[in-house]
C-alpha cells in the first residue's frame, strides 16, 4: 500500500480525531486542521505525528493551503455547523487542490427520508435529513474523481460526558438510560471514532471504496440490550426508563426525543454485523469498559 496524504476537517473531534489517529497508525501523512493549534487537543494530534494547519471552514484560503498535495480529503462537520456552506467551501477548496478524492461522513439511512413514516414539511427532522442528502448530493456531484460517504449510526459518545445529560438526562447519576425508543426497537451504535478505521481501509483500496456509501453499526441492539451491556462493562447496573406520553406532552417538540421516536420506526442497525467483521470496530462492550473510570 502506498501512503497516502489526506486531509482532515474537524480533526480535534471525536470522528475527526479517529481519522486521524488511524490514519497515521497505517503509516500515512495526516494534515489536521484546527481553528487553534495551540489547543490541547490540537497538540495531542501534533504529538502524535499529524500536521497542524492553522484555519476554519469559514477560511477558504486555509482550506486551499491545507489542501495542498494532499490525495484525500476527510470532511466532517462539526455539531450545529453551516452544513450547505461549509461543504461548498471544502469541496471548493478541494477542486482548486485538485484533491482526487473526498470522504464524507453523515449520518445512517441519509437519501431514504421520503420512506420515514410521517414524511413531510412537518416532520420534526424534516430539515436535518434534507440537510444531510444535500451535503451527500454536494460530495457526489462535487466532480473529484473519487467519492465516500460513511453513515454512522447512534453514537456510543452520546452516553458520555457531556452530552449524555442531552440524549440521556440523569443518566450519570442514576445510571438509568431514559428515552422515548422503543422497548422492541433495535438500533445500530458504533464509537464515533471508528470512523477512522473505515477510512483507513478505504484508503488501502480505493478502488473498492470509491463510490460507495458505508452505513455503519459495530452492532444492534434494543435500548434494553444496550443497558445491559453498559452495565457489565462499567461493573455498576443500568436500567431503563421511558418516557409517558404526558411527559413527551410537557417536553414540546424537540430534536432528541423526535430522532428517537424515529429510530424506533426505522432499523438504523441493519449493517452491523458485516461492518463489524469487516472494518474491526470497537464492540460496545469494549468501549465502555475503555471508558468506565468517568463511573467511578
């Protein structure tokens, strides 16, 4: 395999900083970009062989420089972003490189919202999926040679510090997975970081990867299942609870309980057993006992 040269947005991240990590494991150049270099987390990268590069995705120019000979480009926006605007300036940025190739990564089941039951303008995820198919239409028909898509499923850093009081509230303290899934539903989850390793393999046979999307569960499980398997790995027992329709009622509409209600209805785990074999992702069981010192 011949090194390759890629380069990495978001790169203090957990997704970004997985790229990272596996990329210069298998031997290749990384360049990560990183609003400020001087941050512990950029210097953690440094430390660890990656290339800083000073920028933003507001900065075009930066973009462009970091850009600069490199064969890939990994794109990663970070939570709440521009999406549509910061797309355009990567891929603008990268086509004024002549970056031959683009991996990207959003979010399972991206492109299949016309099938989601209640589909429509008043759906509660109605302009976070058209936002996500229009970033995988921008990486498709930004005309590099070479295109990725990766779709993780739920992220196992959801149930960690700290965000886990957002998608799980109480559940640090109570050790009580609270939520409005489904009993019954199964649901993929992966660590967000692995992403790398999907992008370390691709980078290892381009011709395989290239064109494709690769939705991505280590593995699937109901809501219960999960608690189960958090609780062996951090030694202390974890519940669940779910949410009554009154209490959904005093909540009003929002994000976190809407993607759960819809988790529910559509299988977001499908691709986890094959996933797993093939790209070596972190079992859940295995993340959280990596993890289990946050319980102590």
């Amino acid at each position: 395999m011949t090194p390759s040269k890629i380069f990495v947005t978001a790169a203090t991240g957990t997704q970004g900083g997985g790229v990272v990590r596996q990329c210069l494991q298998n031997g290749h150049t990384v360049y990560a970009l990183a609003r400020d270099p001087c941050s512990q987390a950029a210097k953690l990268l440094s430390d660890l062989g990656a290339k800083l590069v000073k920028g933003s995705f507001e900065d075009v120019a930066s973009l462009r420089t970091g850009m600069q000979n490199a064969d890939v480009v990994f794109l990663n926006l970070p939570a709440g972003a521009s999406d549509l605007t910061y797309t355009t300036h990567v891929i603008k940025a990268a086509q004024s490189a002549s970056v031959p190739w683009i991996i990207c990564s959003t979010a399972v089941n991206t492109g299949q919202h016309e099938s989601f039951p209640g589909w429509g303008p008043r759906h509660p995820m109605y302009h976070y999926w058209l936002g996500k198919d229009a970033i995988e239409n921008l990486v498709r028909g930004s005309g590099l040679p070479r295109w990725t898509i990766v779709q993780p499923a739920h992220l196992l850093q959801n149930l960690l510090p700290p965000v886990d009081p957002y998608y799980f509230p109480g559940f640090a303290e109570r050790k009580v997975l609270k939520s409005a899934y489904s009993p019954e539903a199964k649901l993929g989850w992966v660590d967000a970081a692995d992403v790398g390793k999907v992008v370390a393999t691709a980078l290892s046979d381009p011709d395989r990867y290239s064109g494709k999307e690769i939705p991505l569960a280590a593995e699937s499980l109901t809501i219960g299942e999960l608690a189960e398997k958090v609780g062996k790995a951090i030694g202390k027992p974890v519940t669940t609870e779910f949410y009554t329709d009154s209490e959904l009622a005093a909540m009003g509409p929002g994000l976190m309980t809407a993607s759960q209600k819809w988790a529910s209805e559509v299988p977001t785990g499908l691709s986890a057993e094959s996933a797993a074999a093939e790209f070596g992702l972190t079992s859940v069981h295995d993340f959280f006992a990596r993890n289990s010192e946050i319980w102590k």
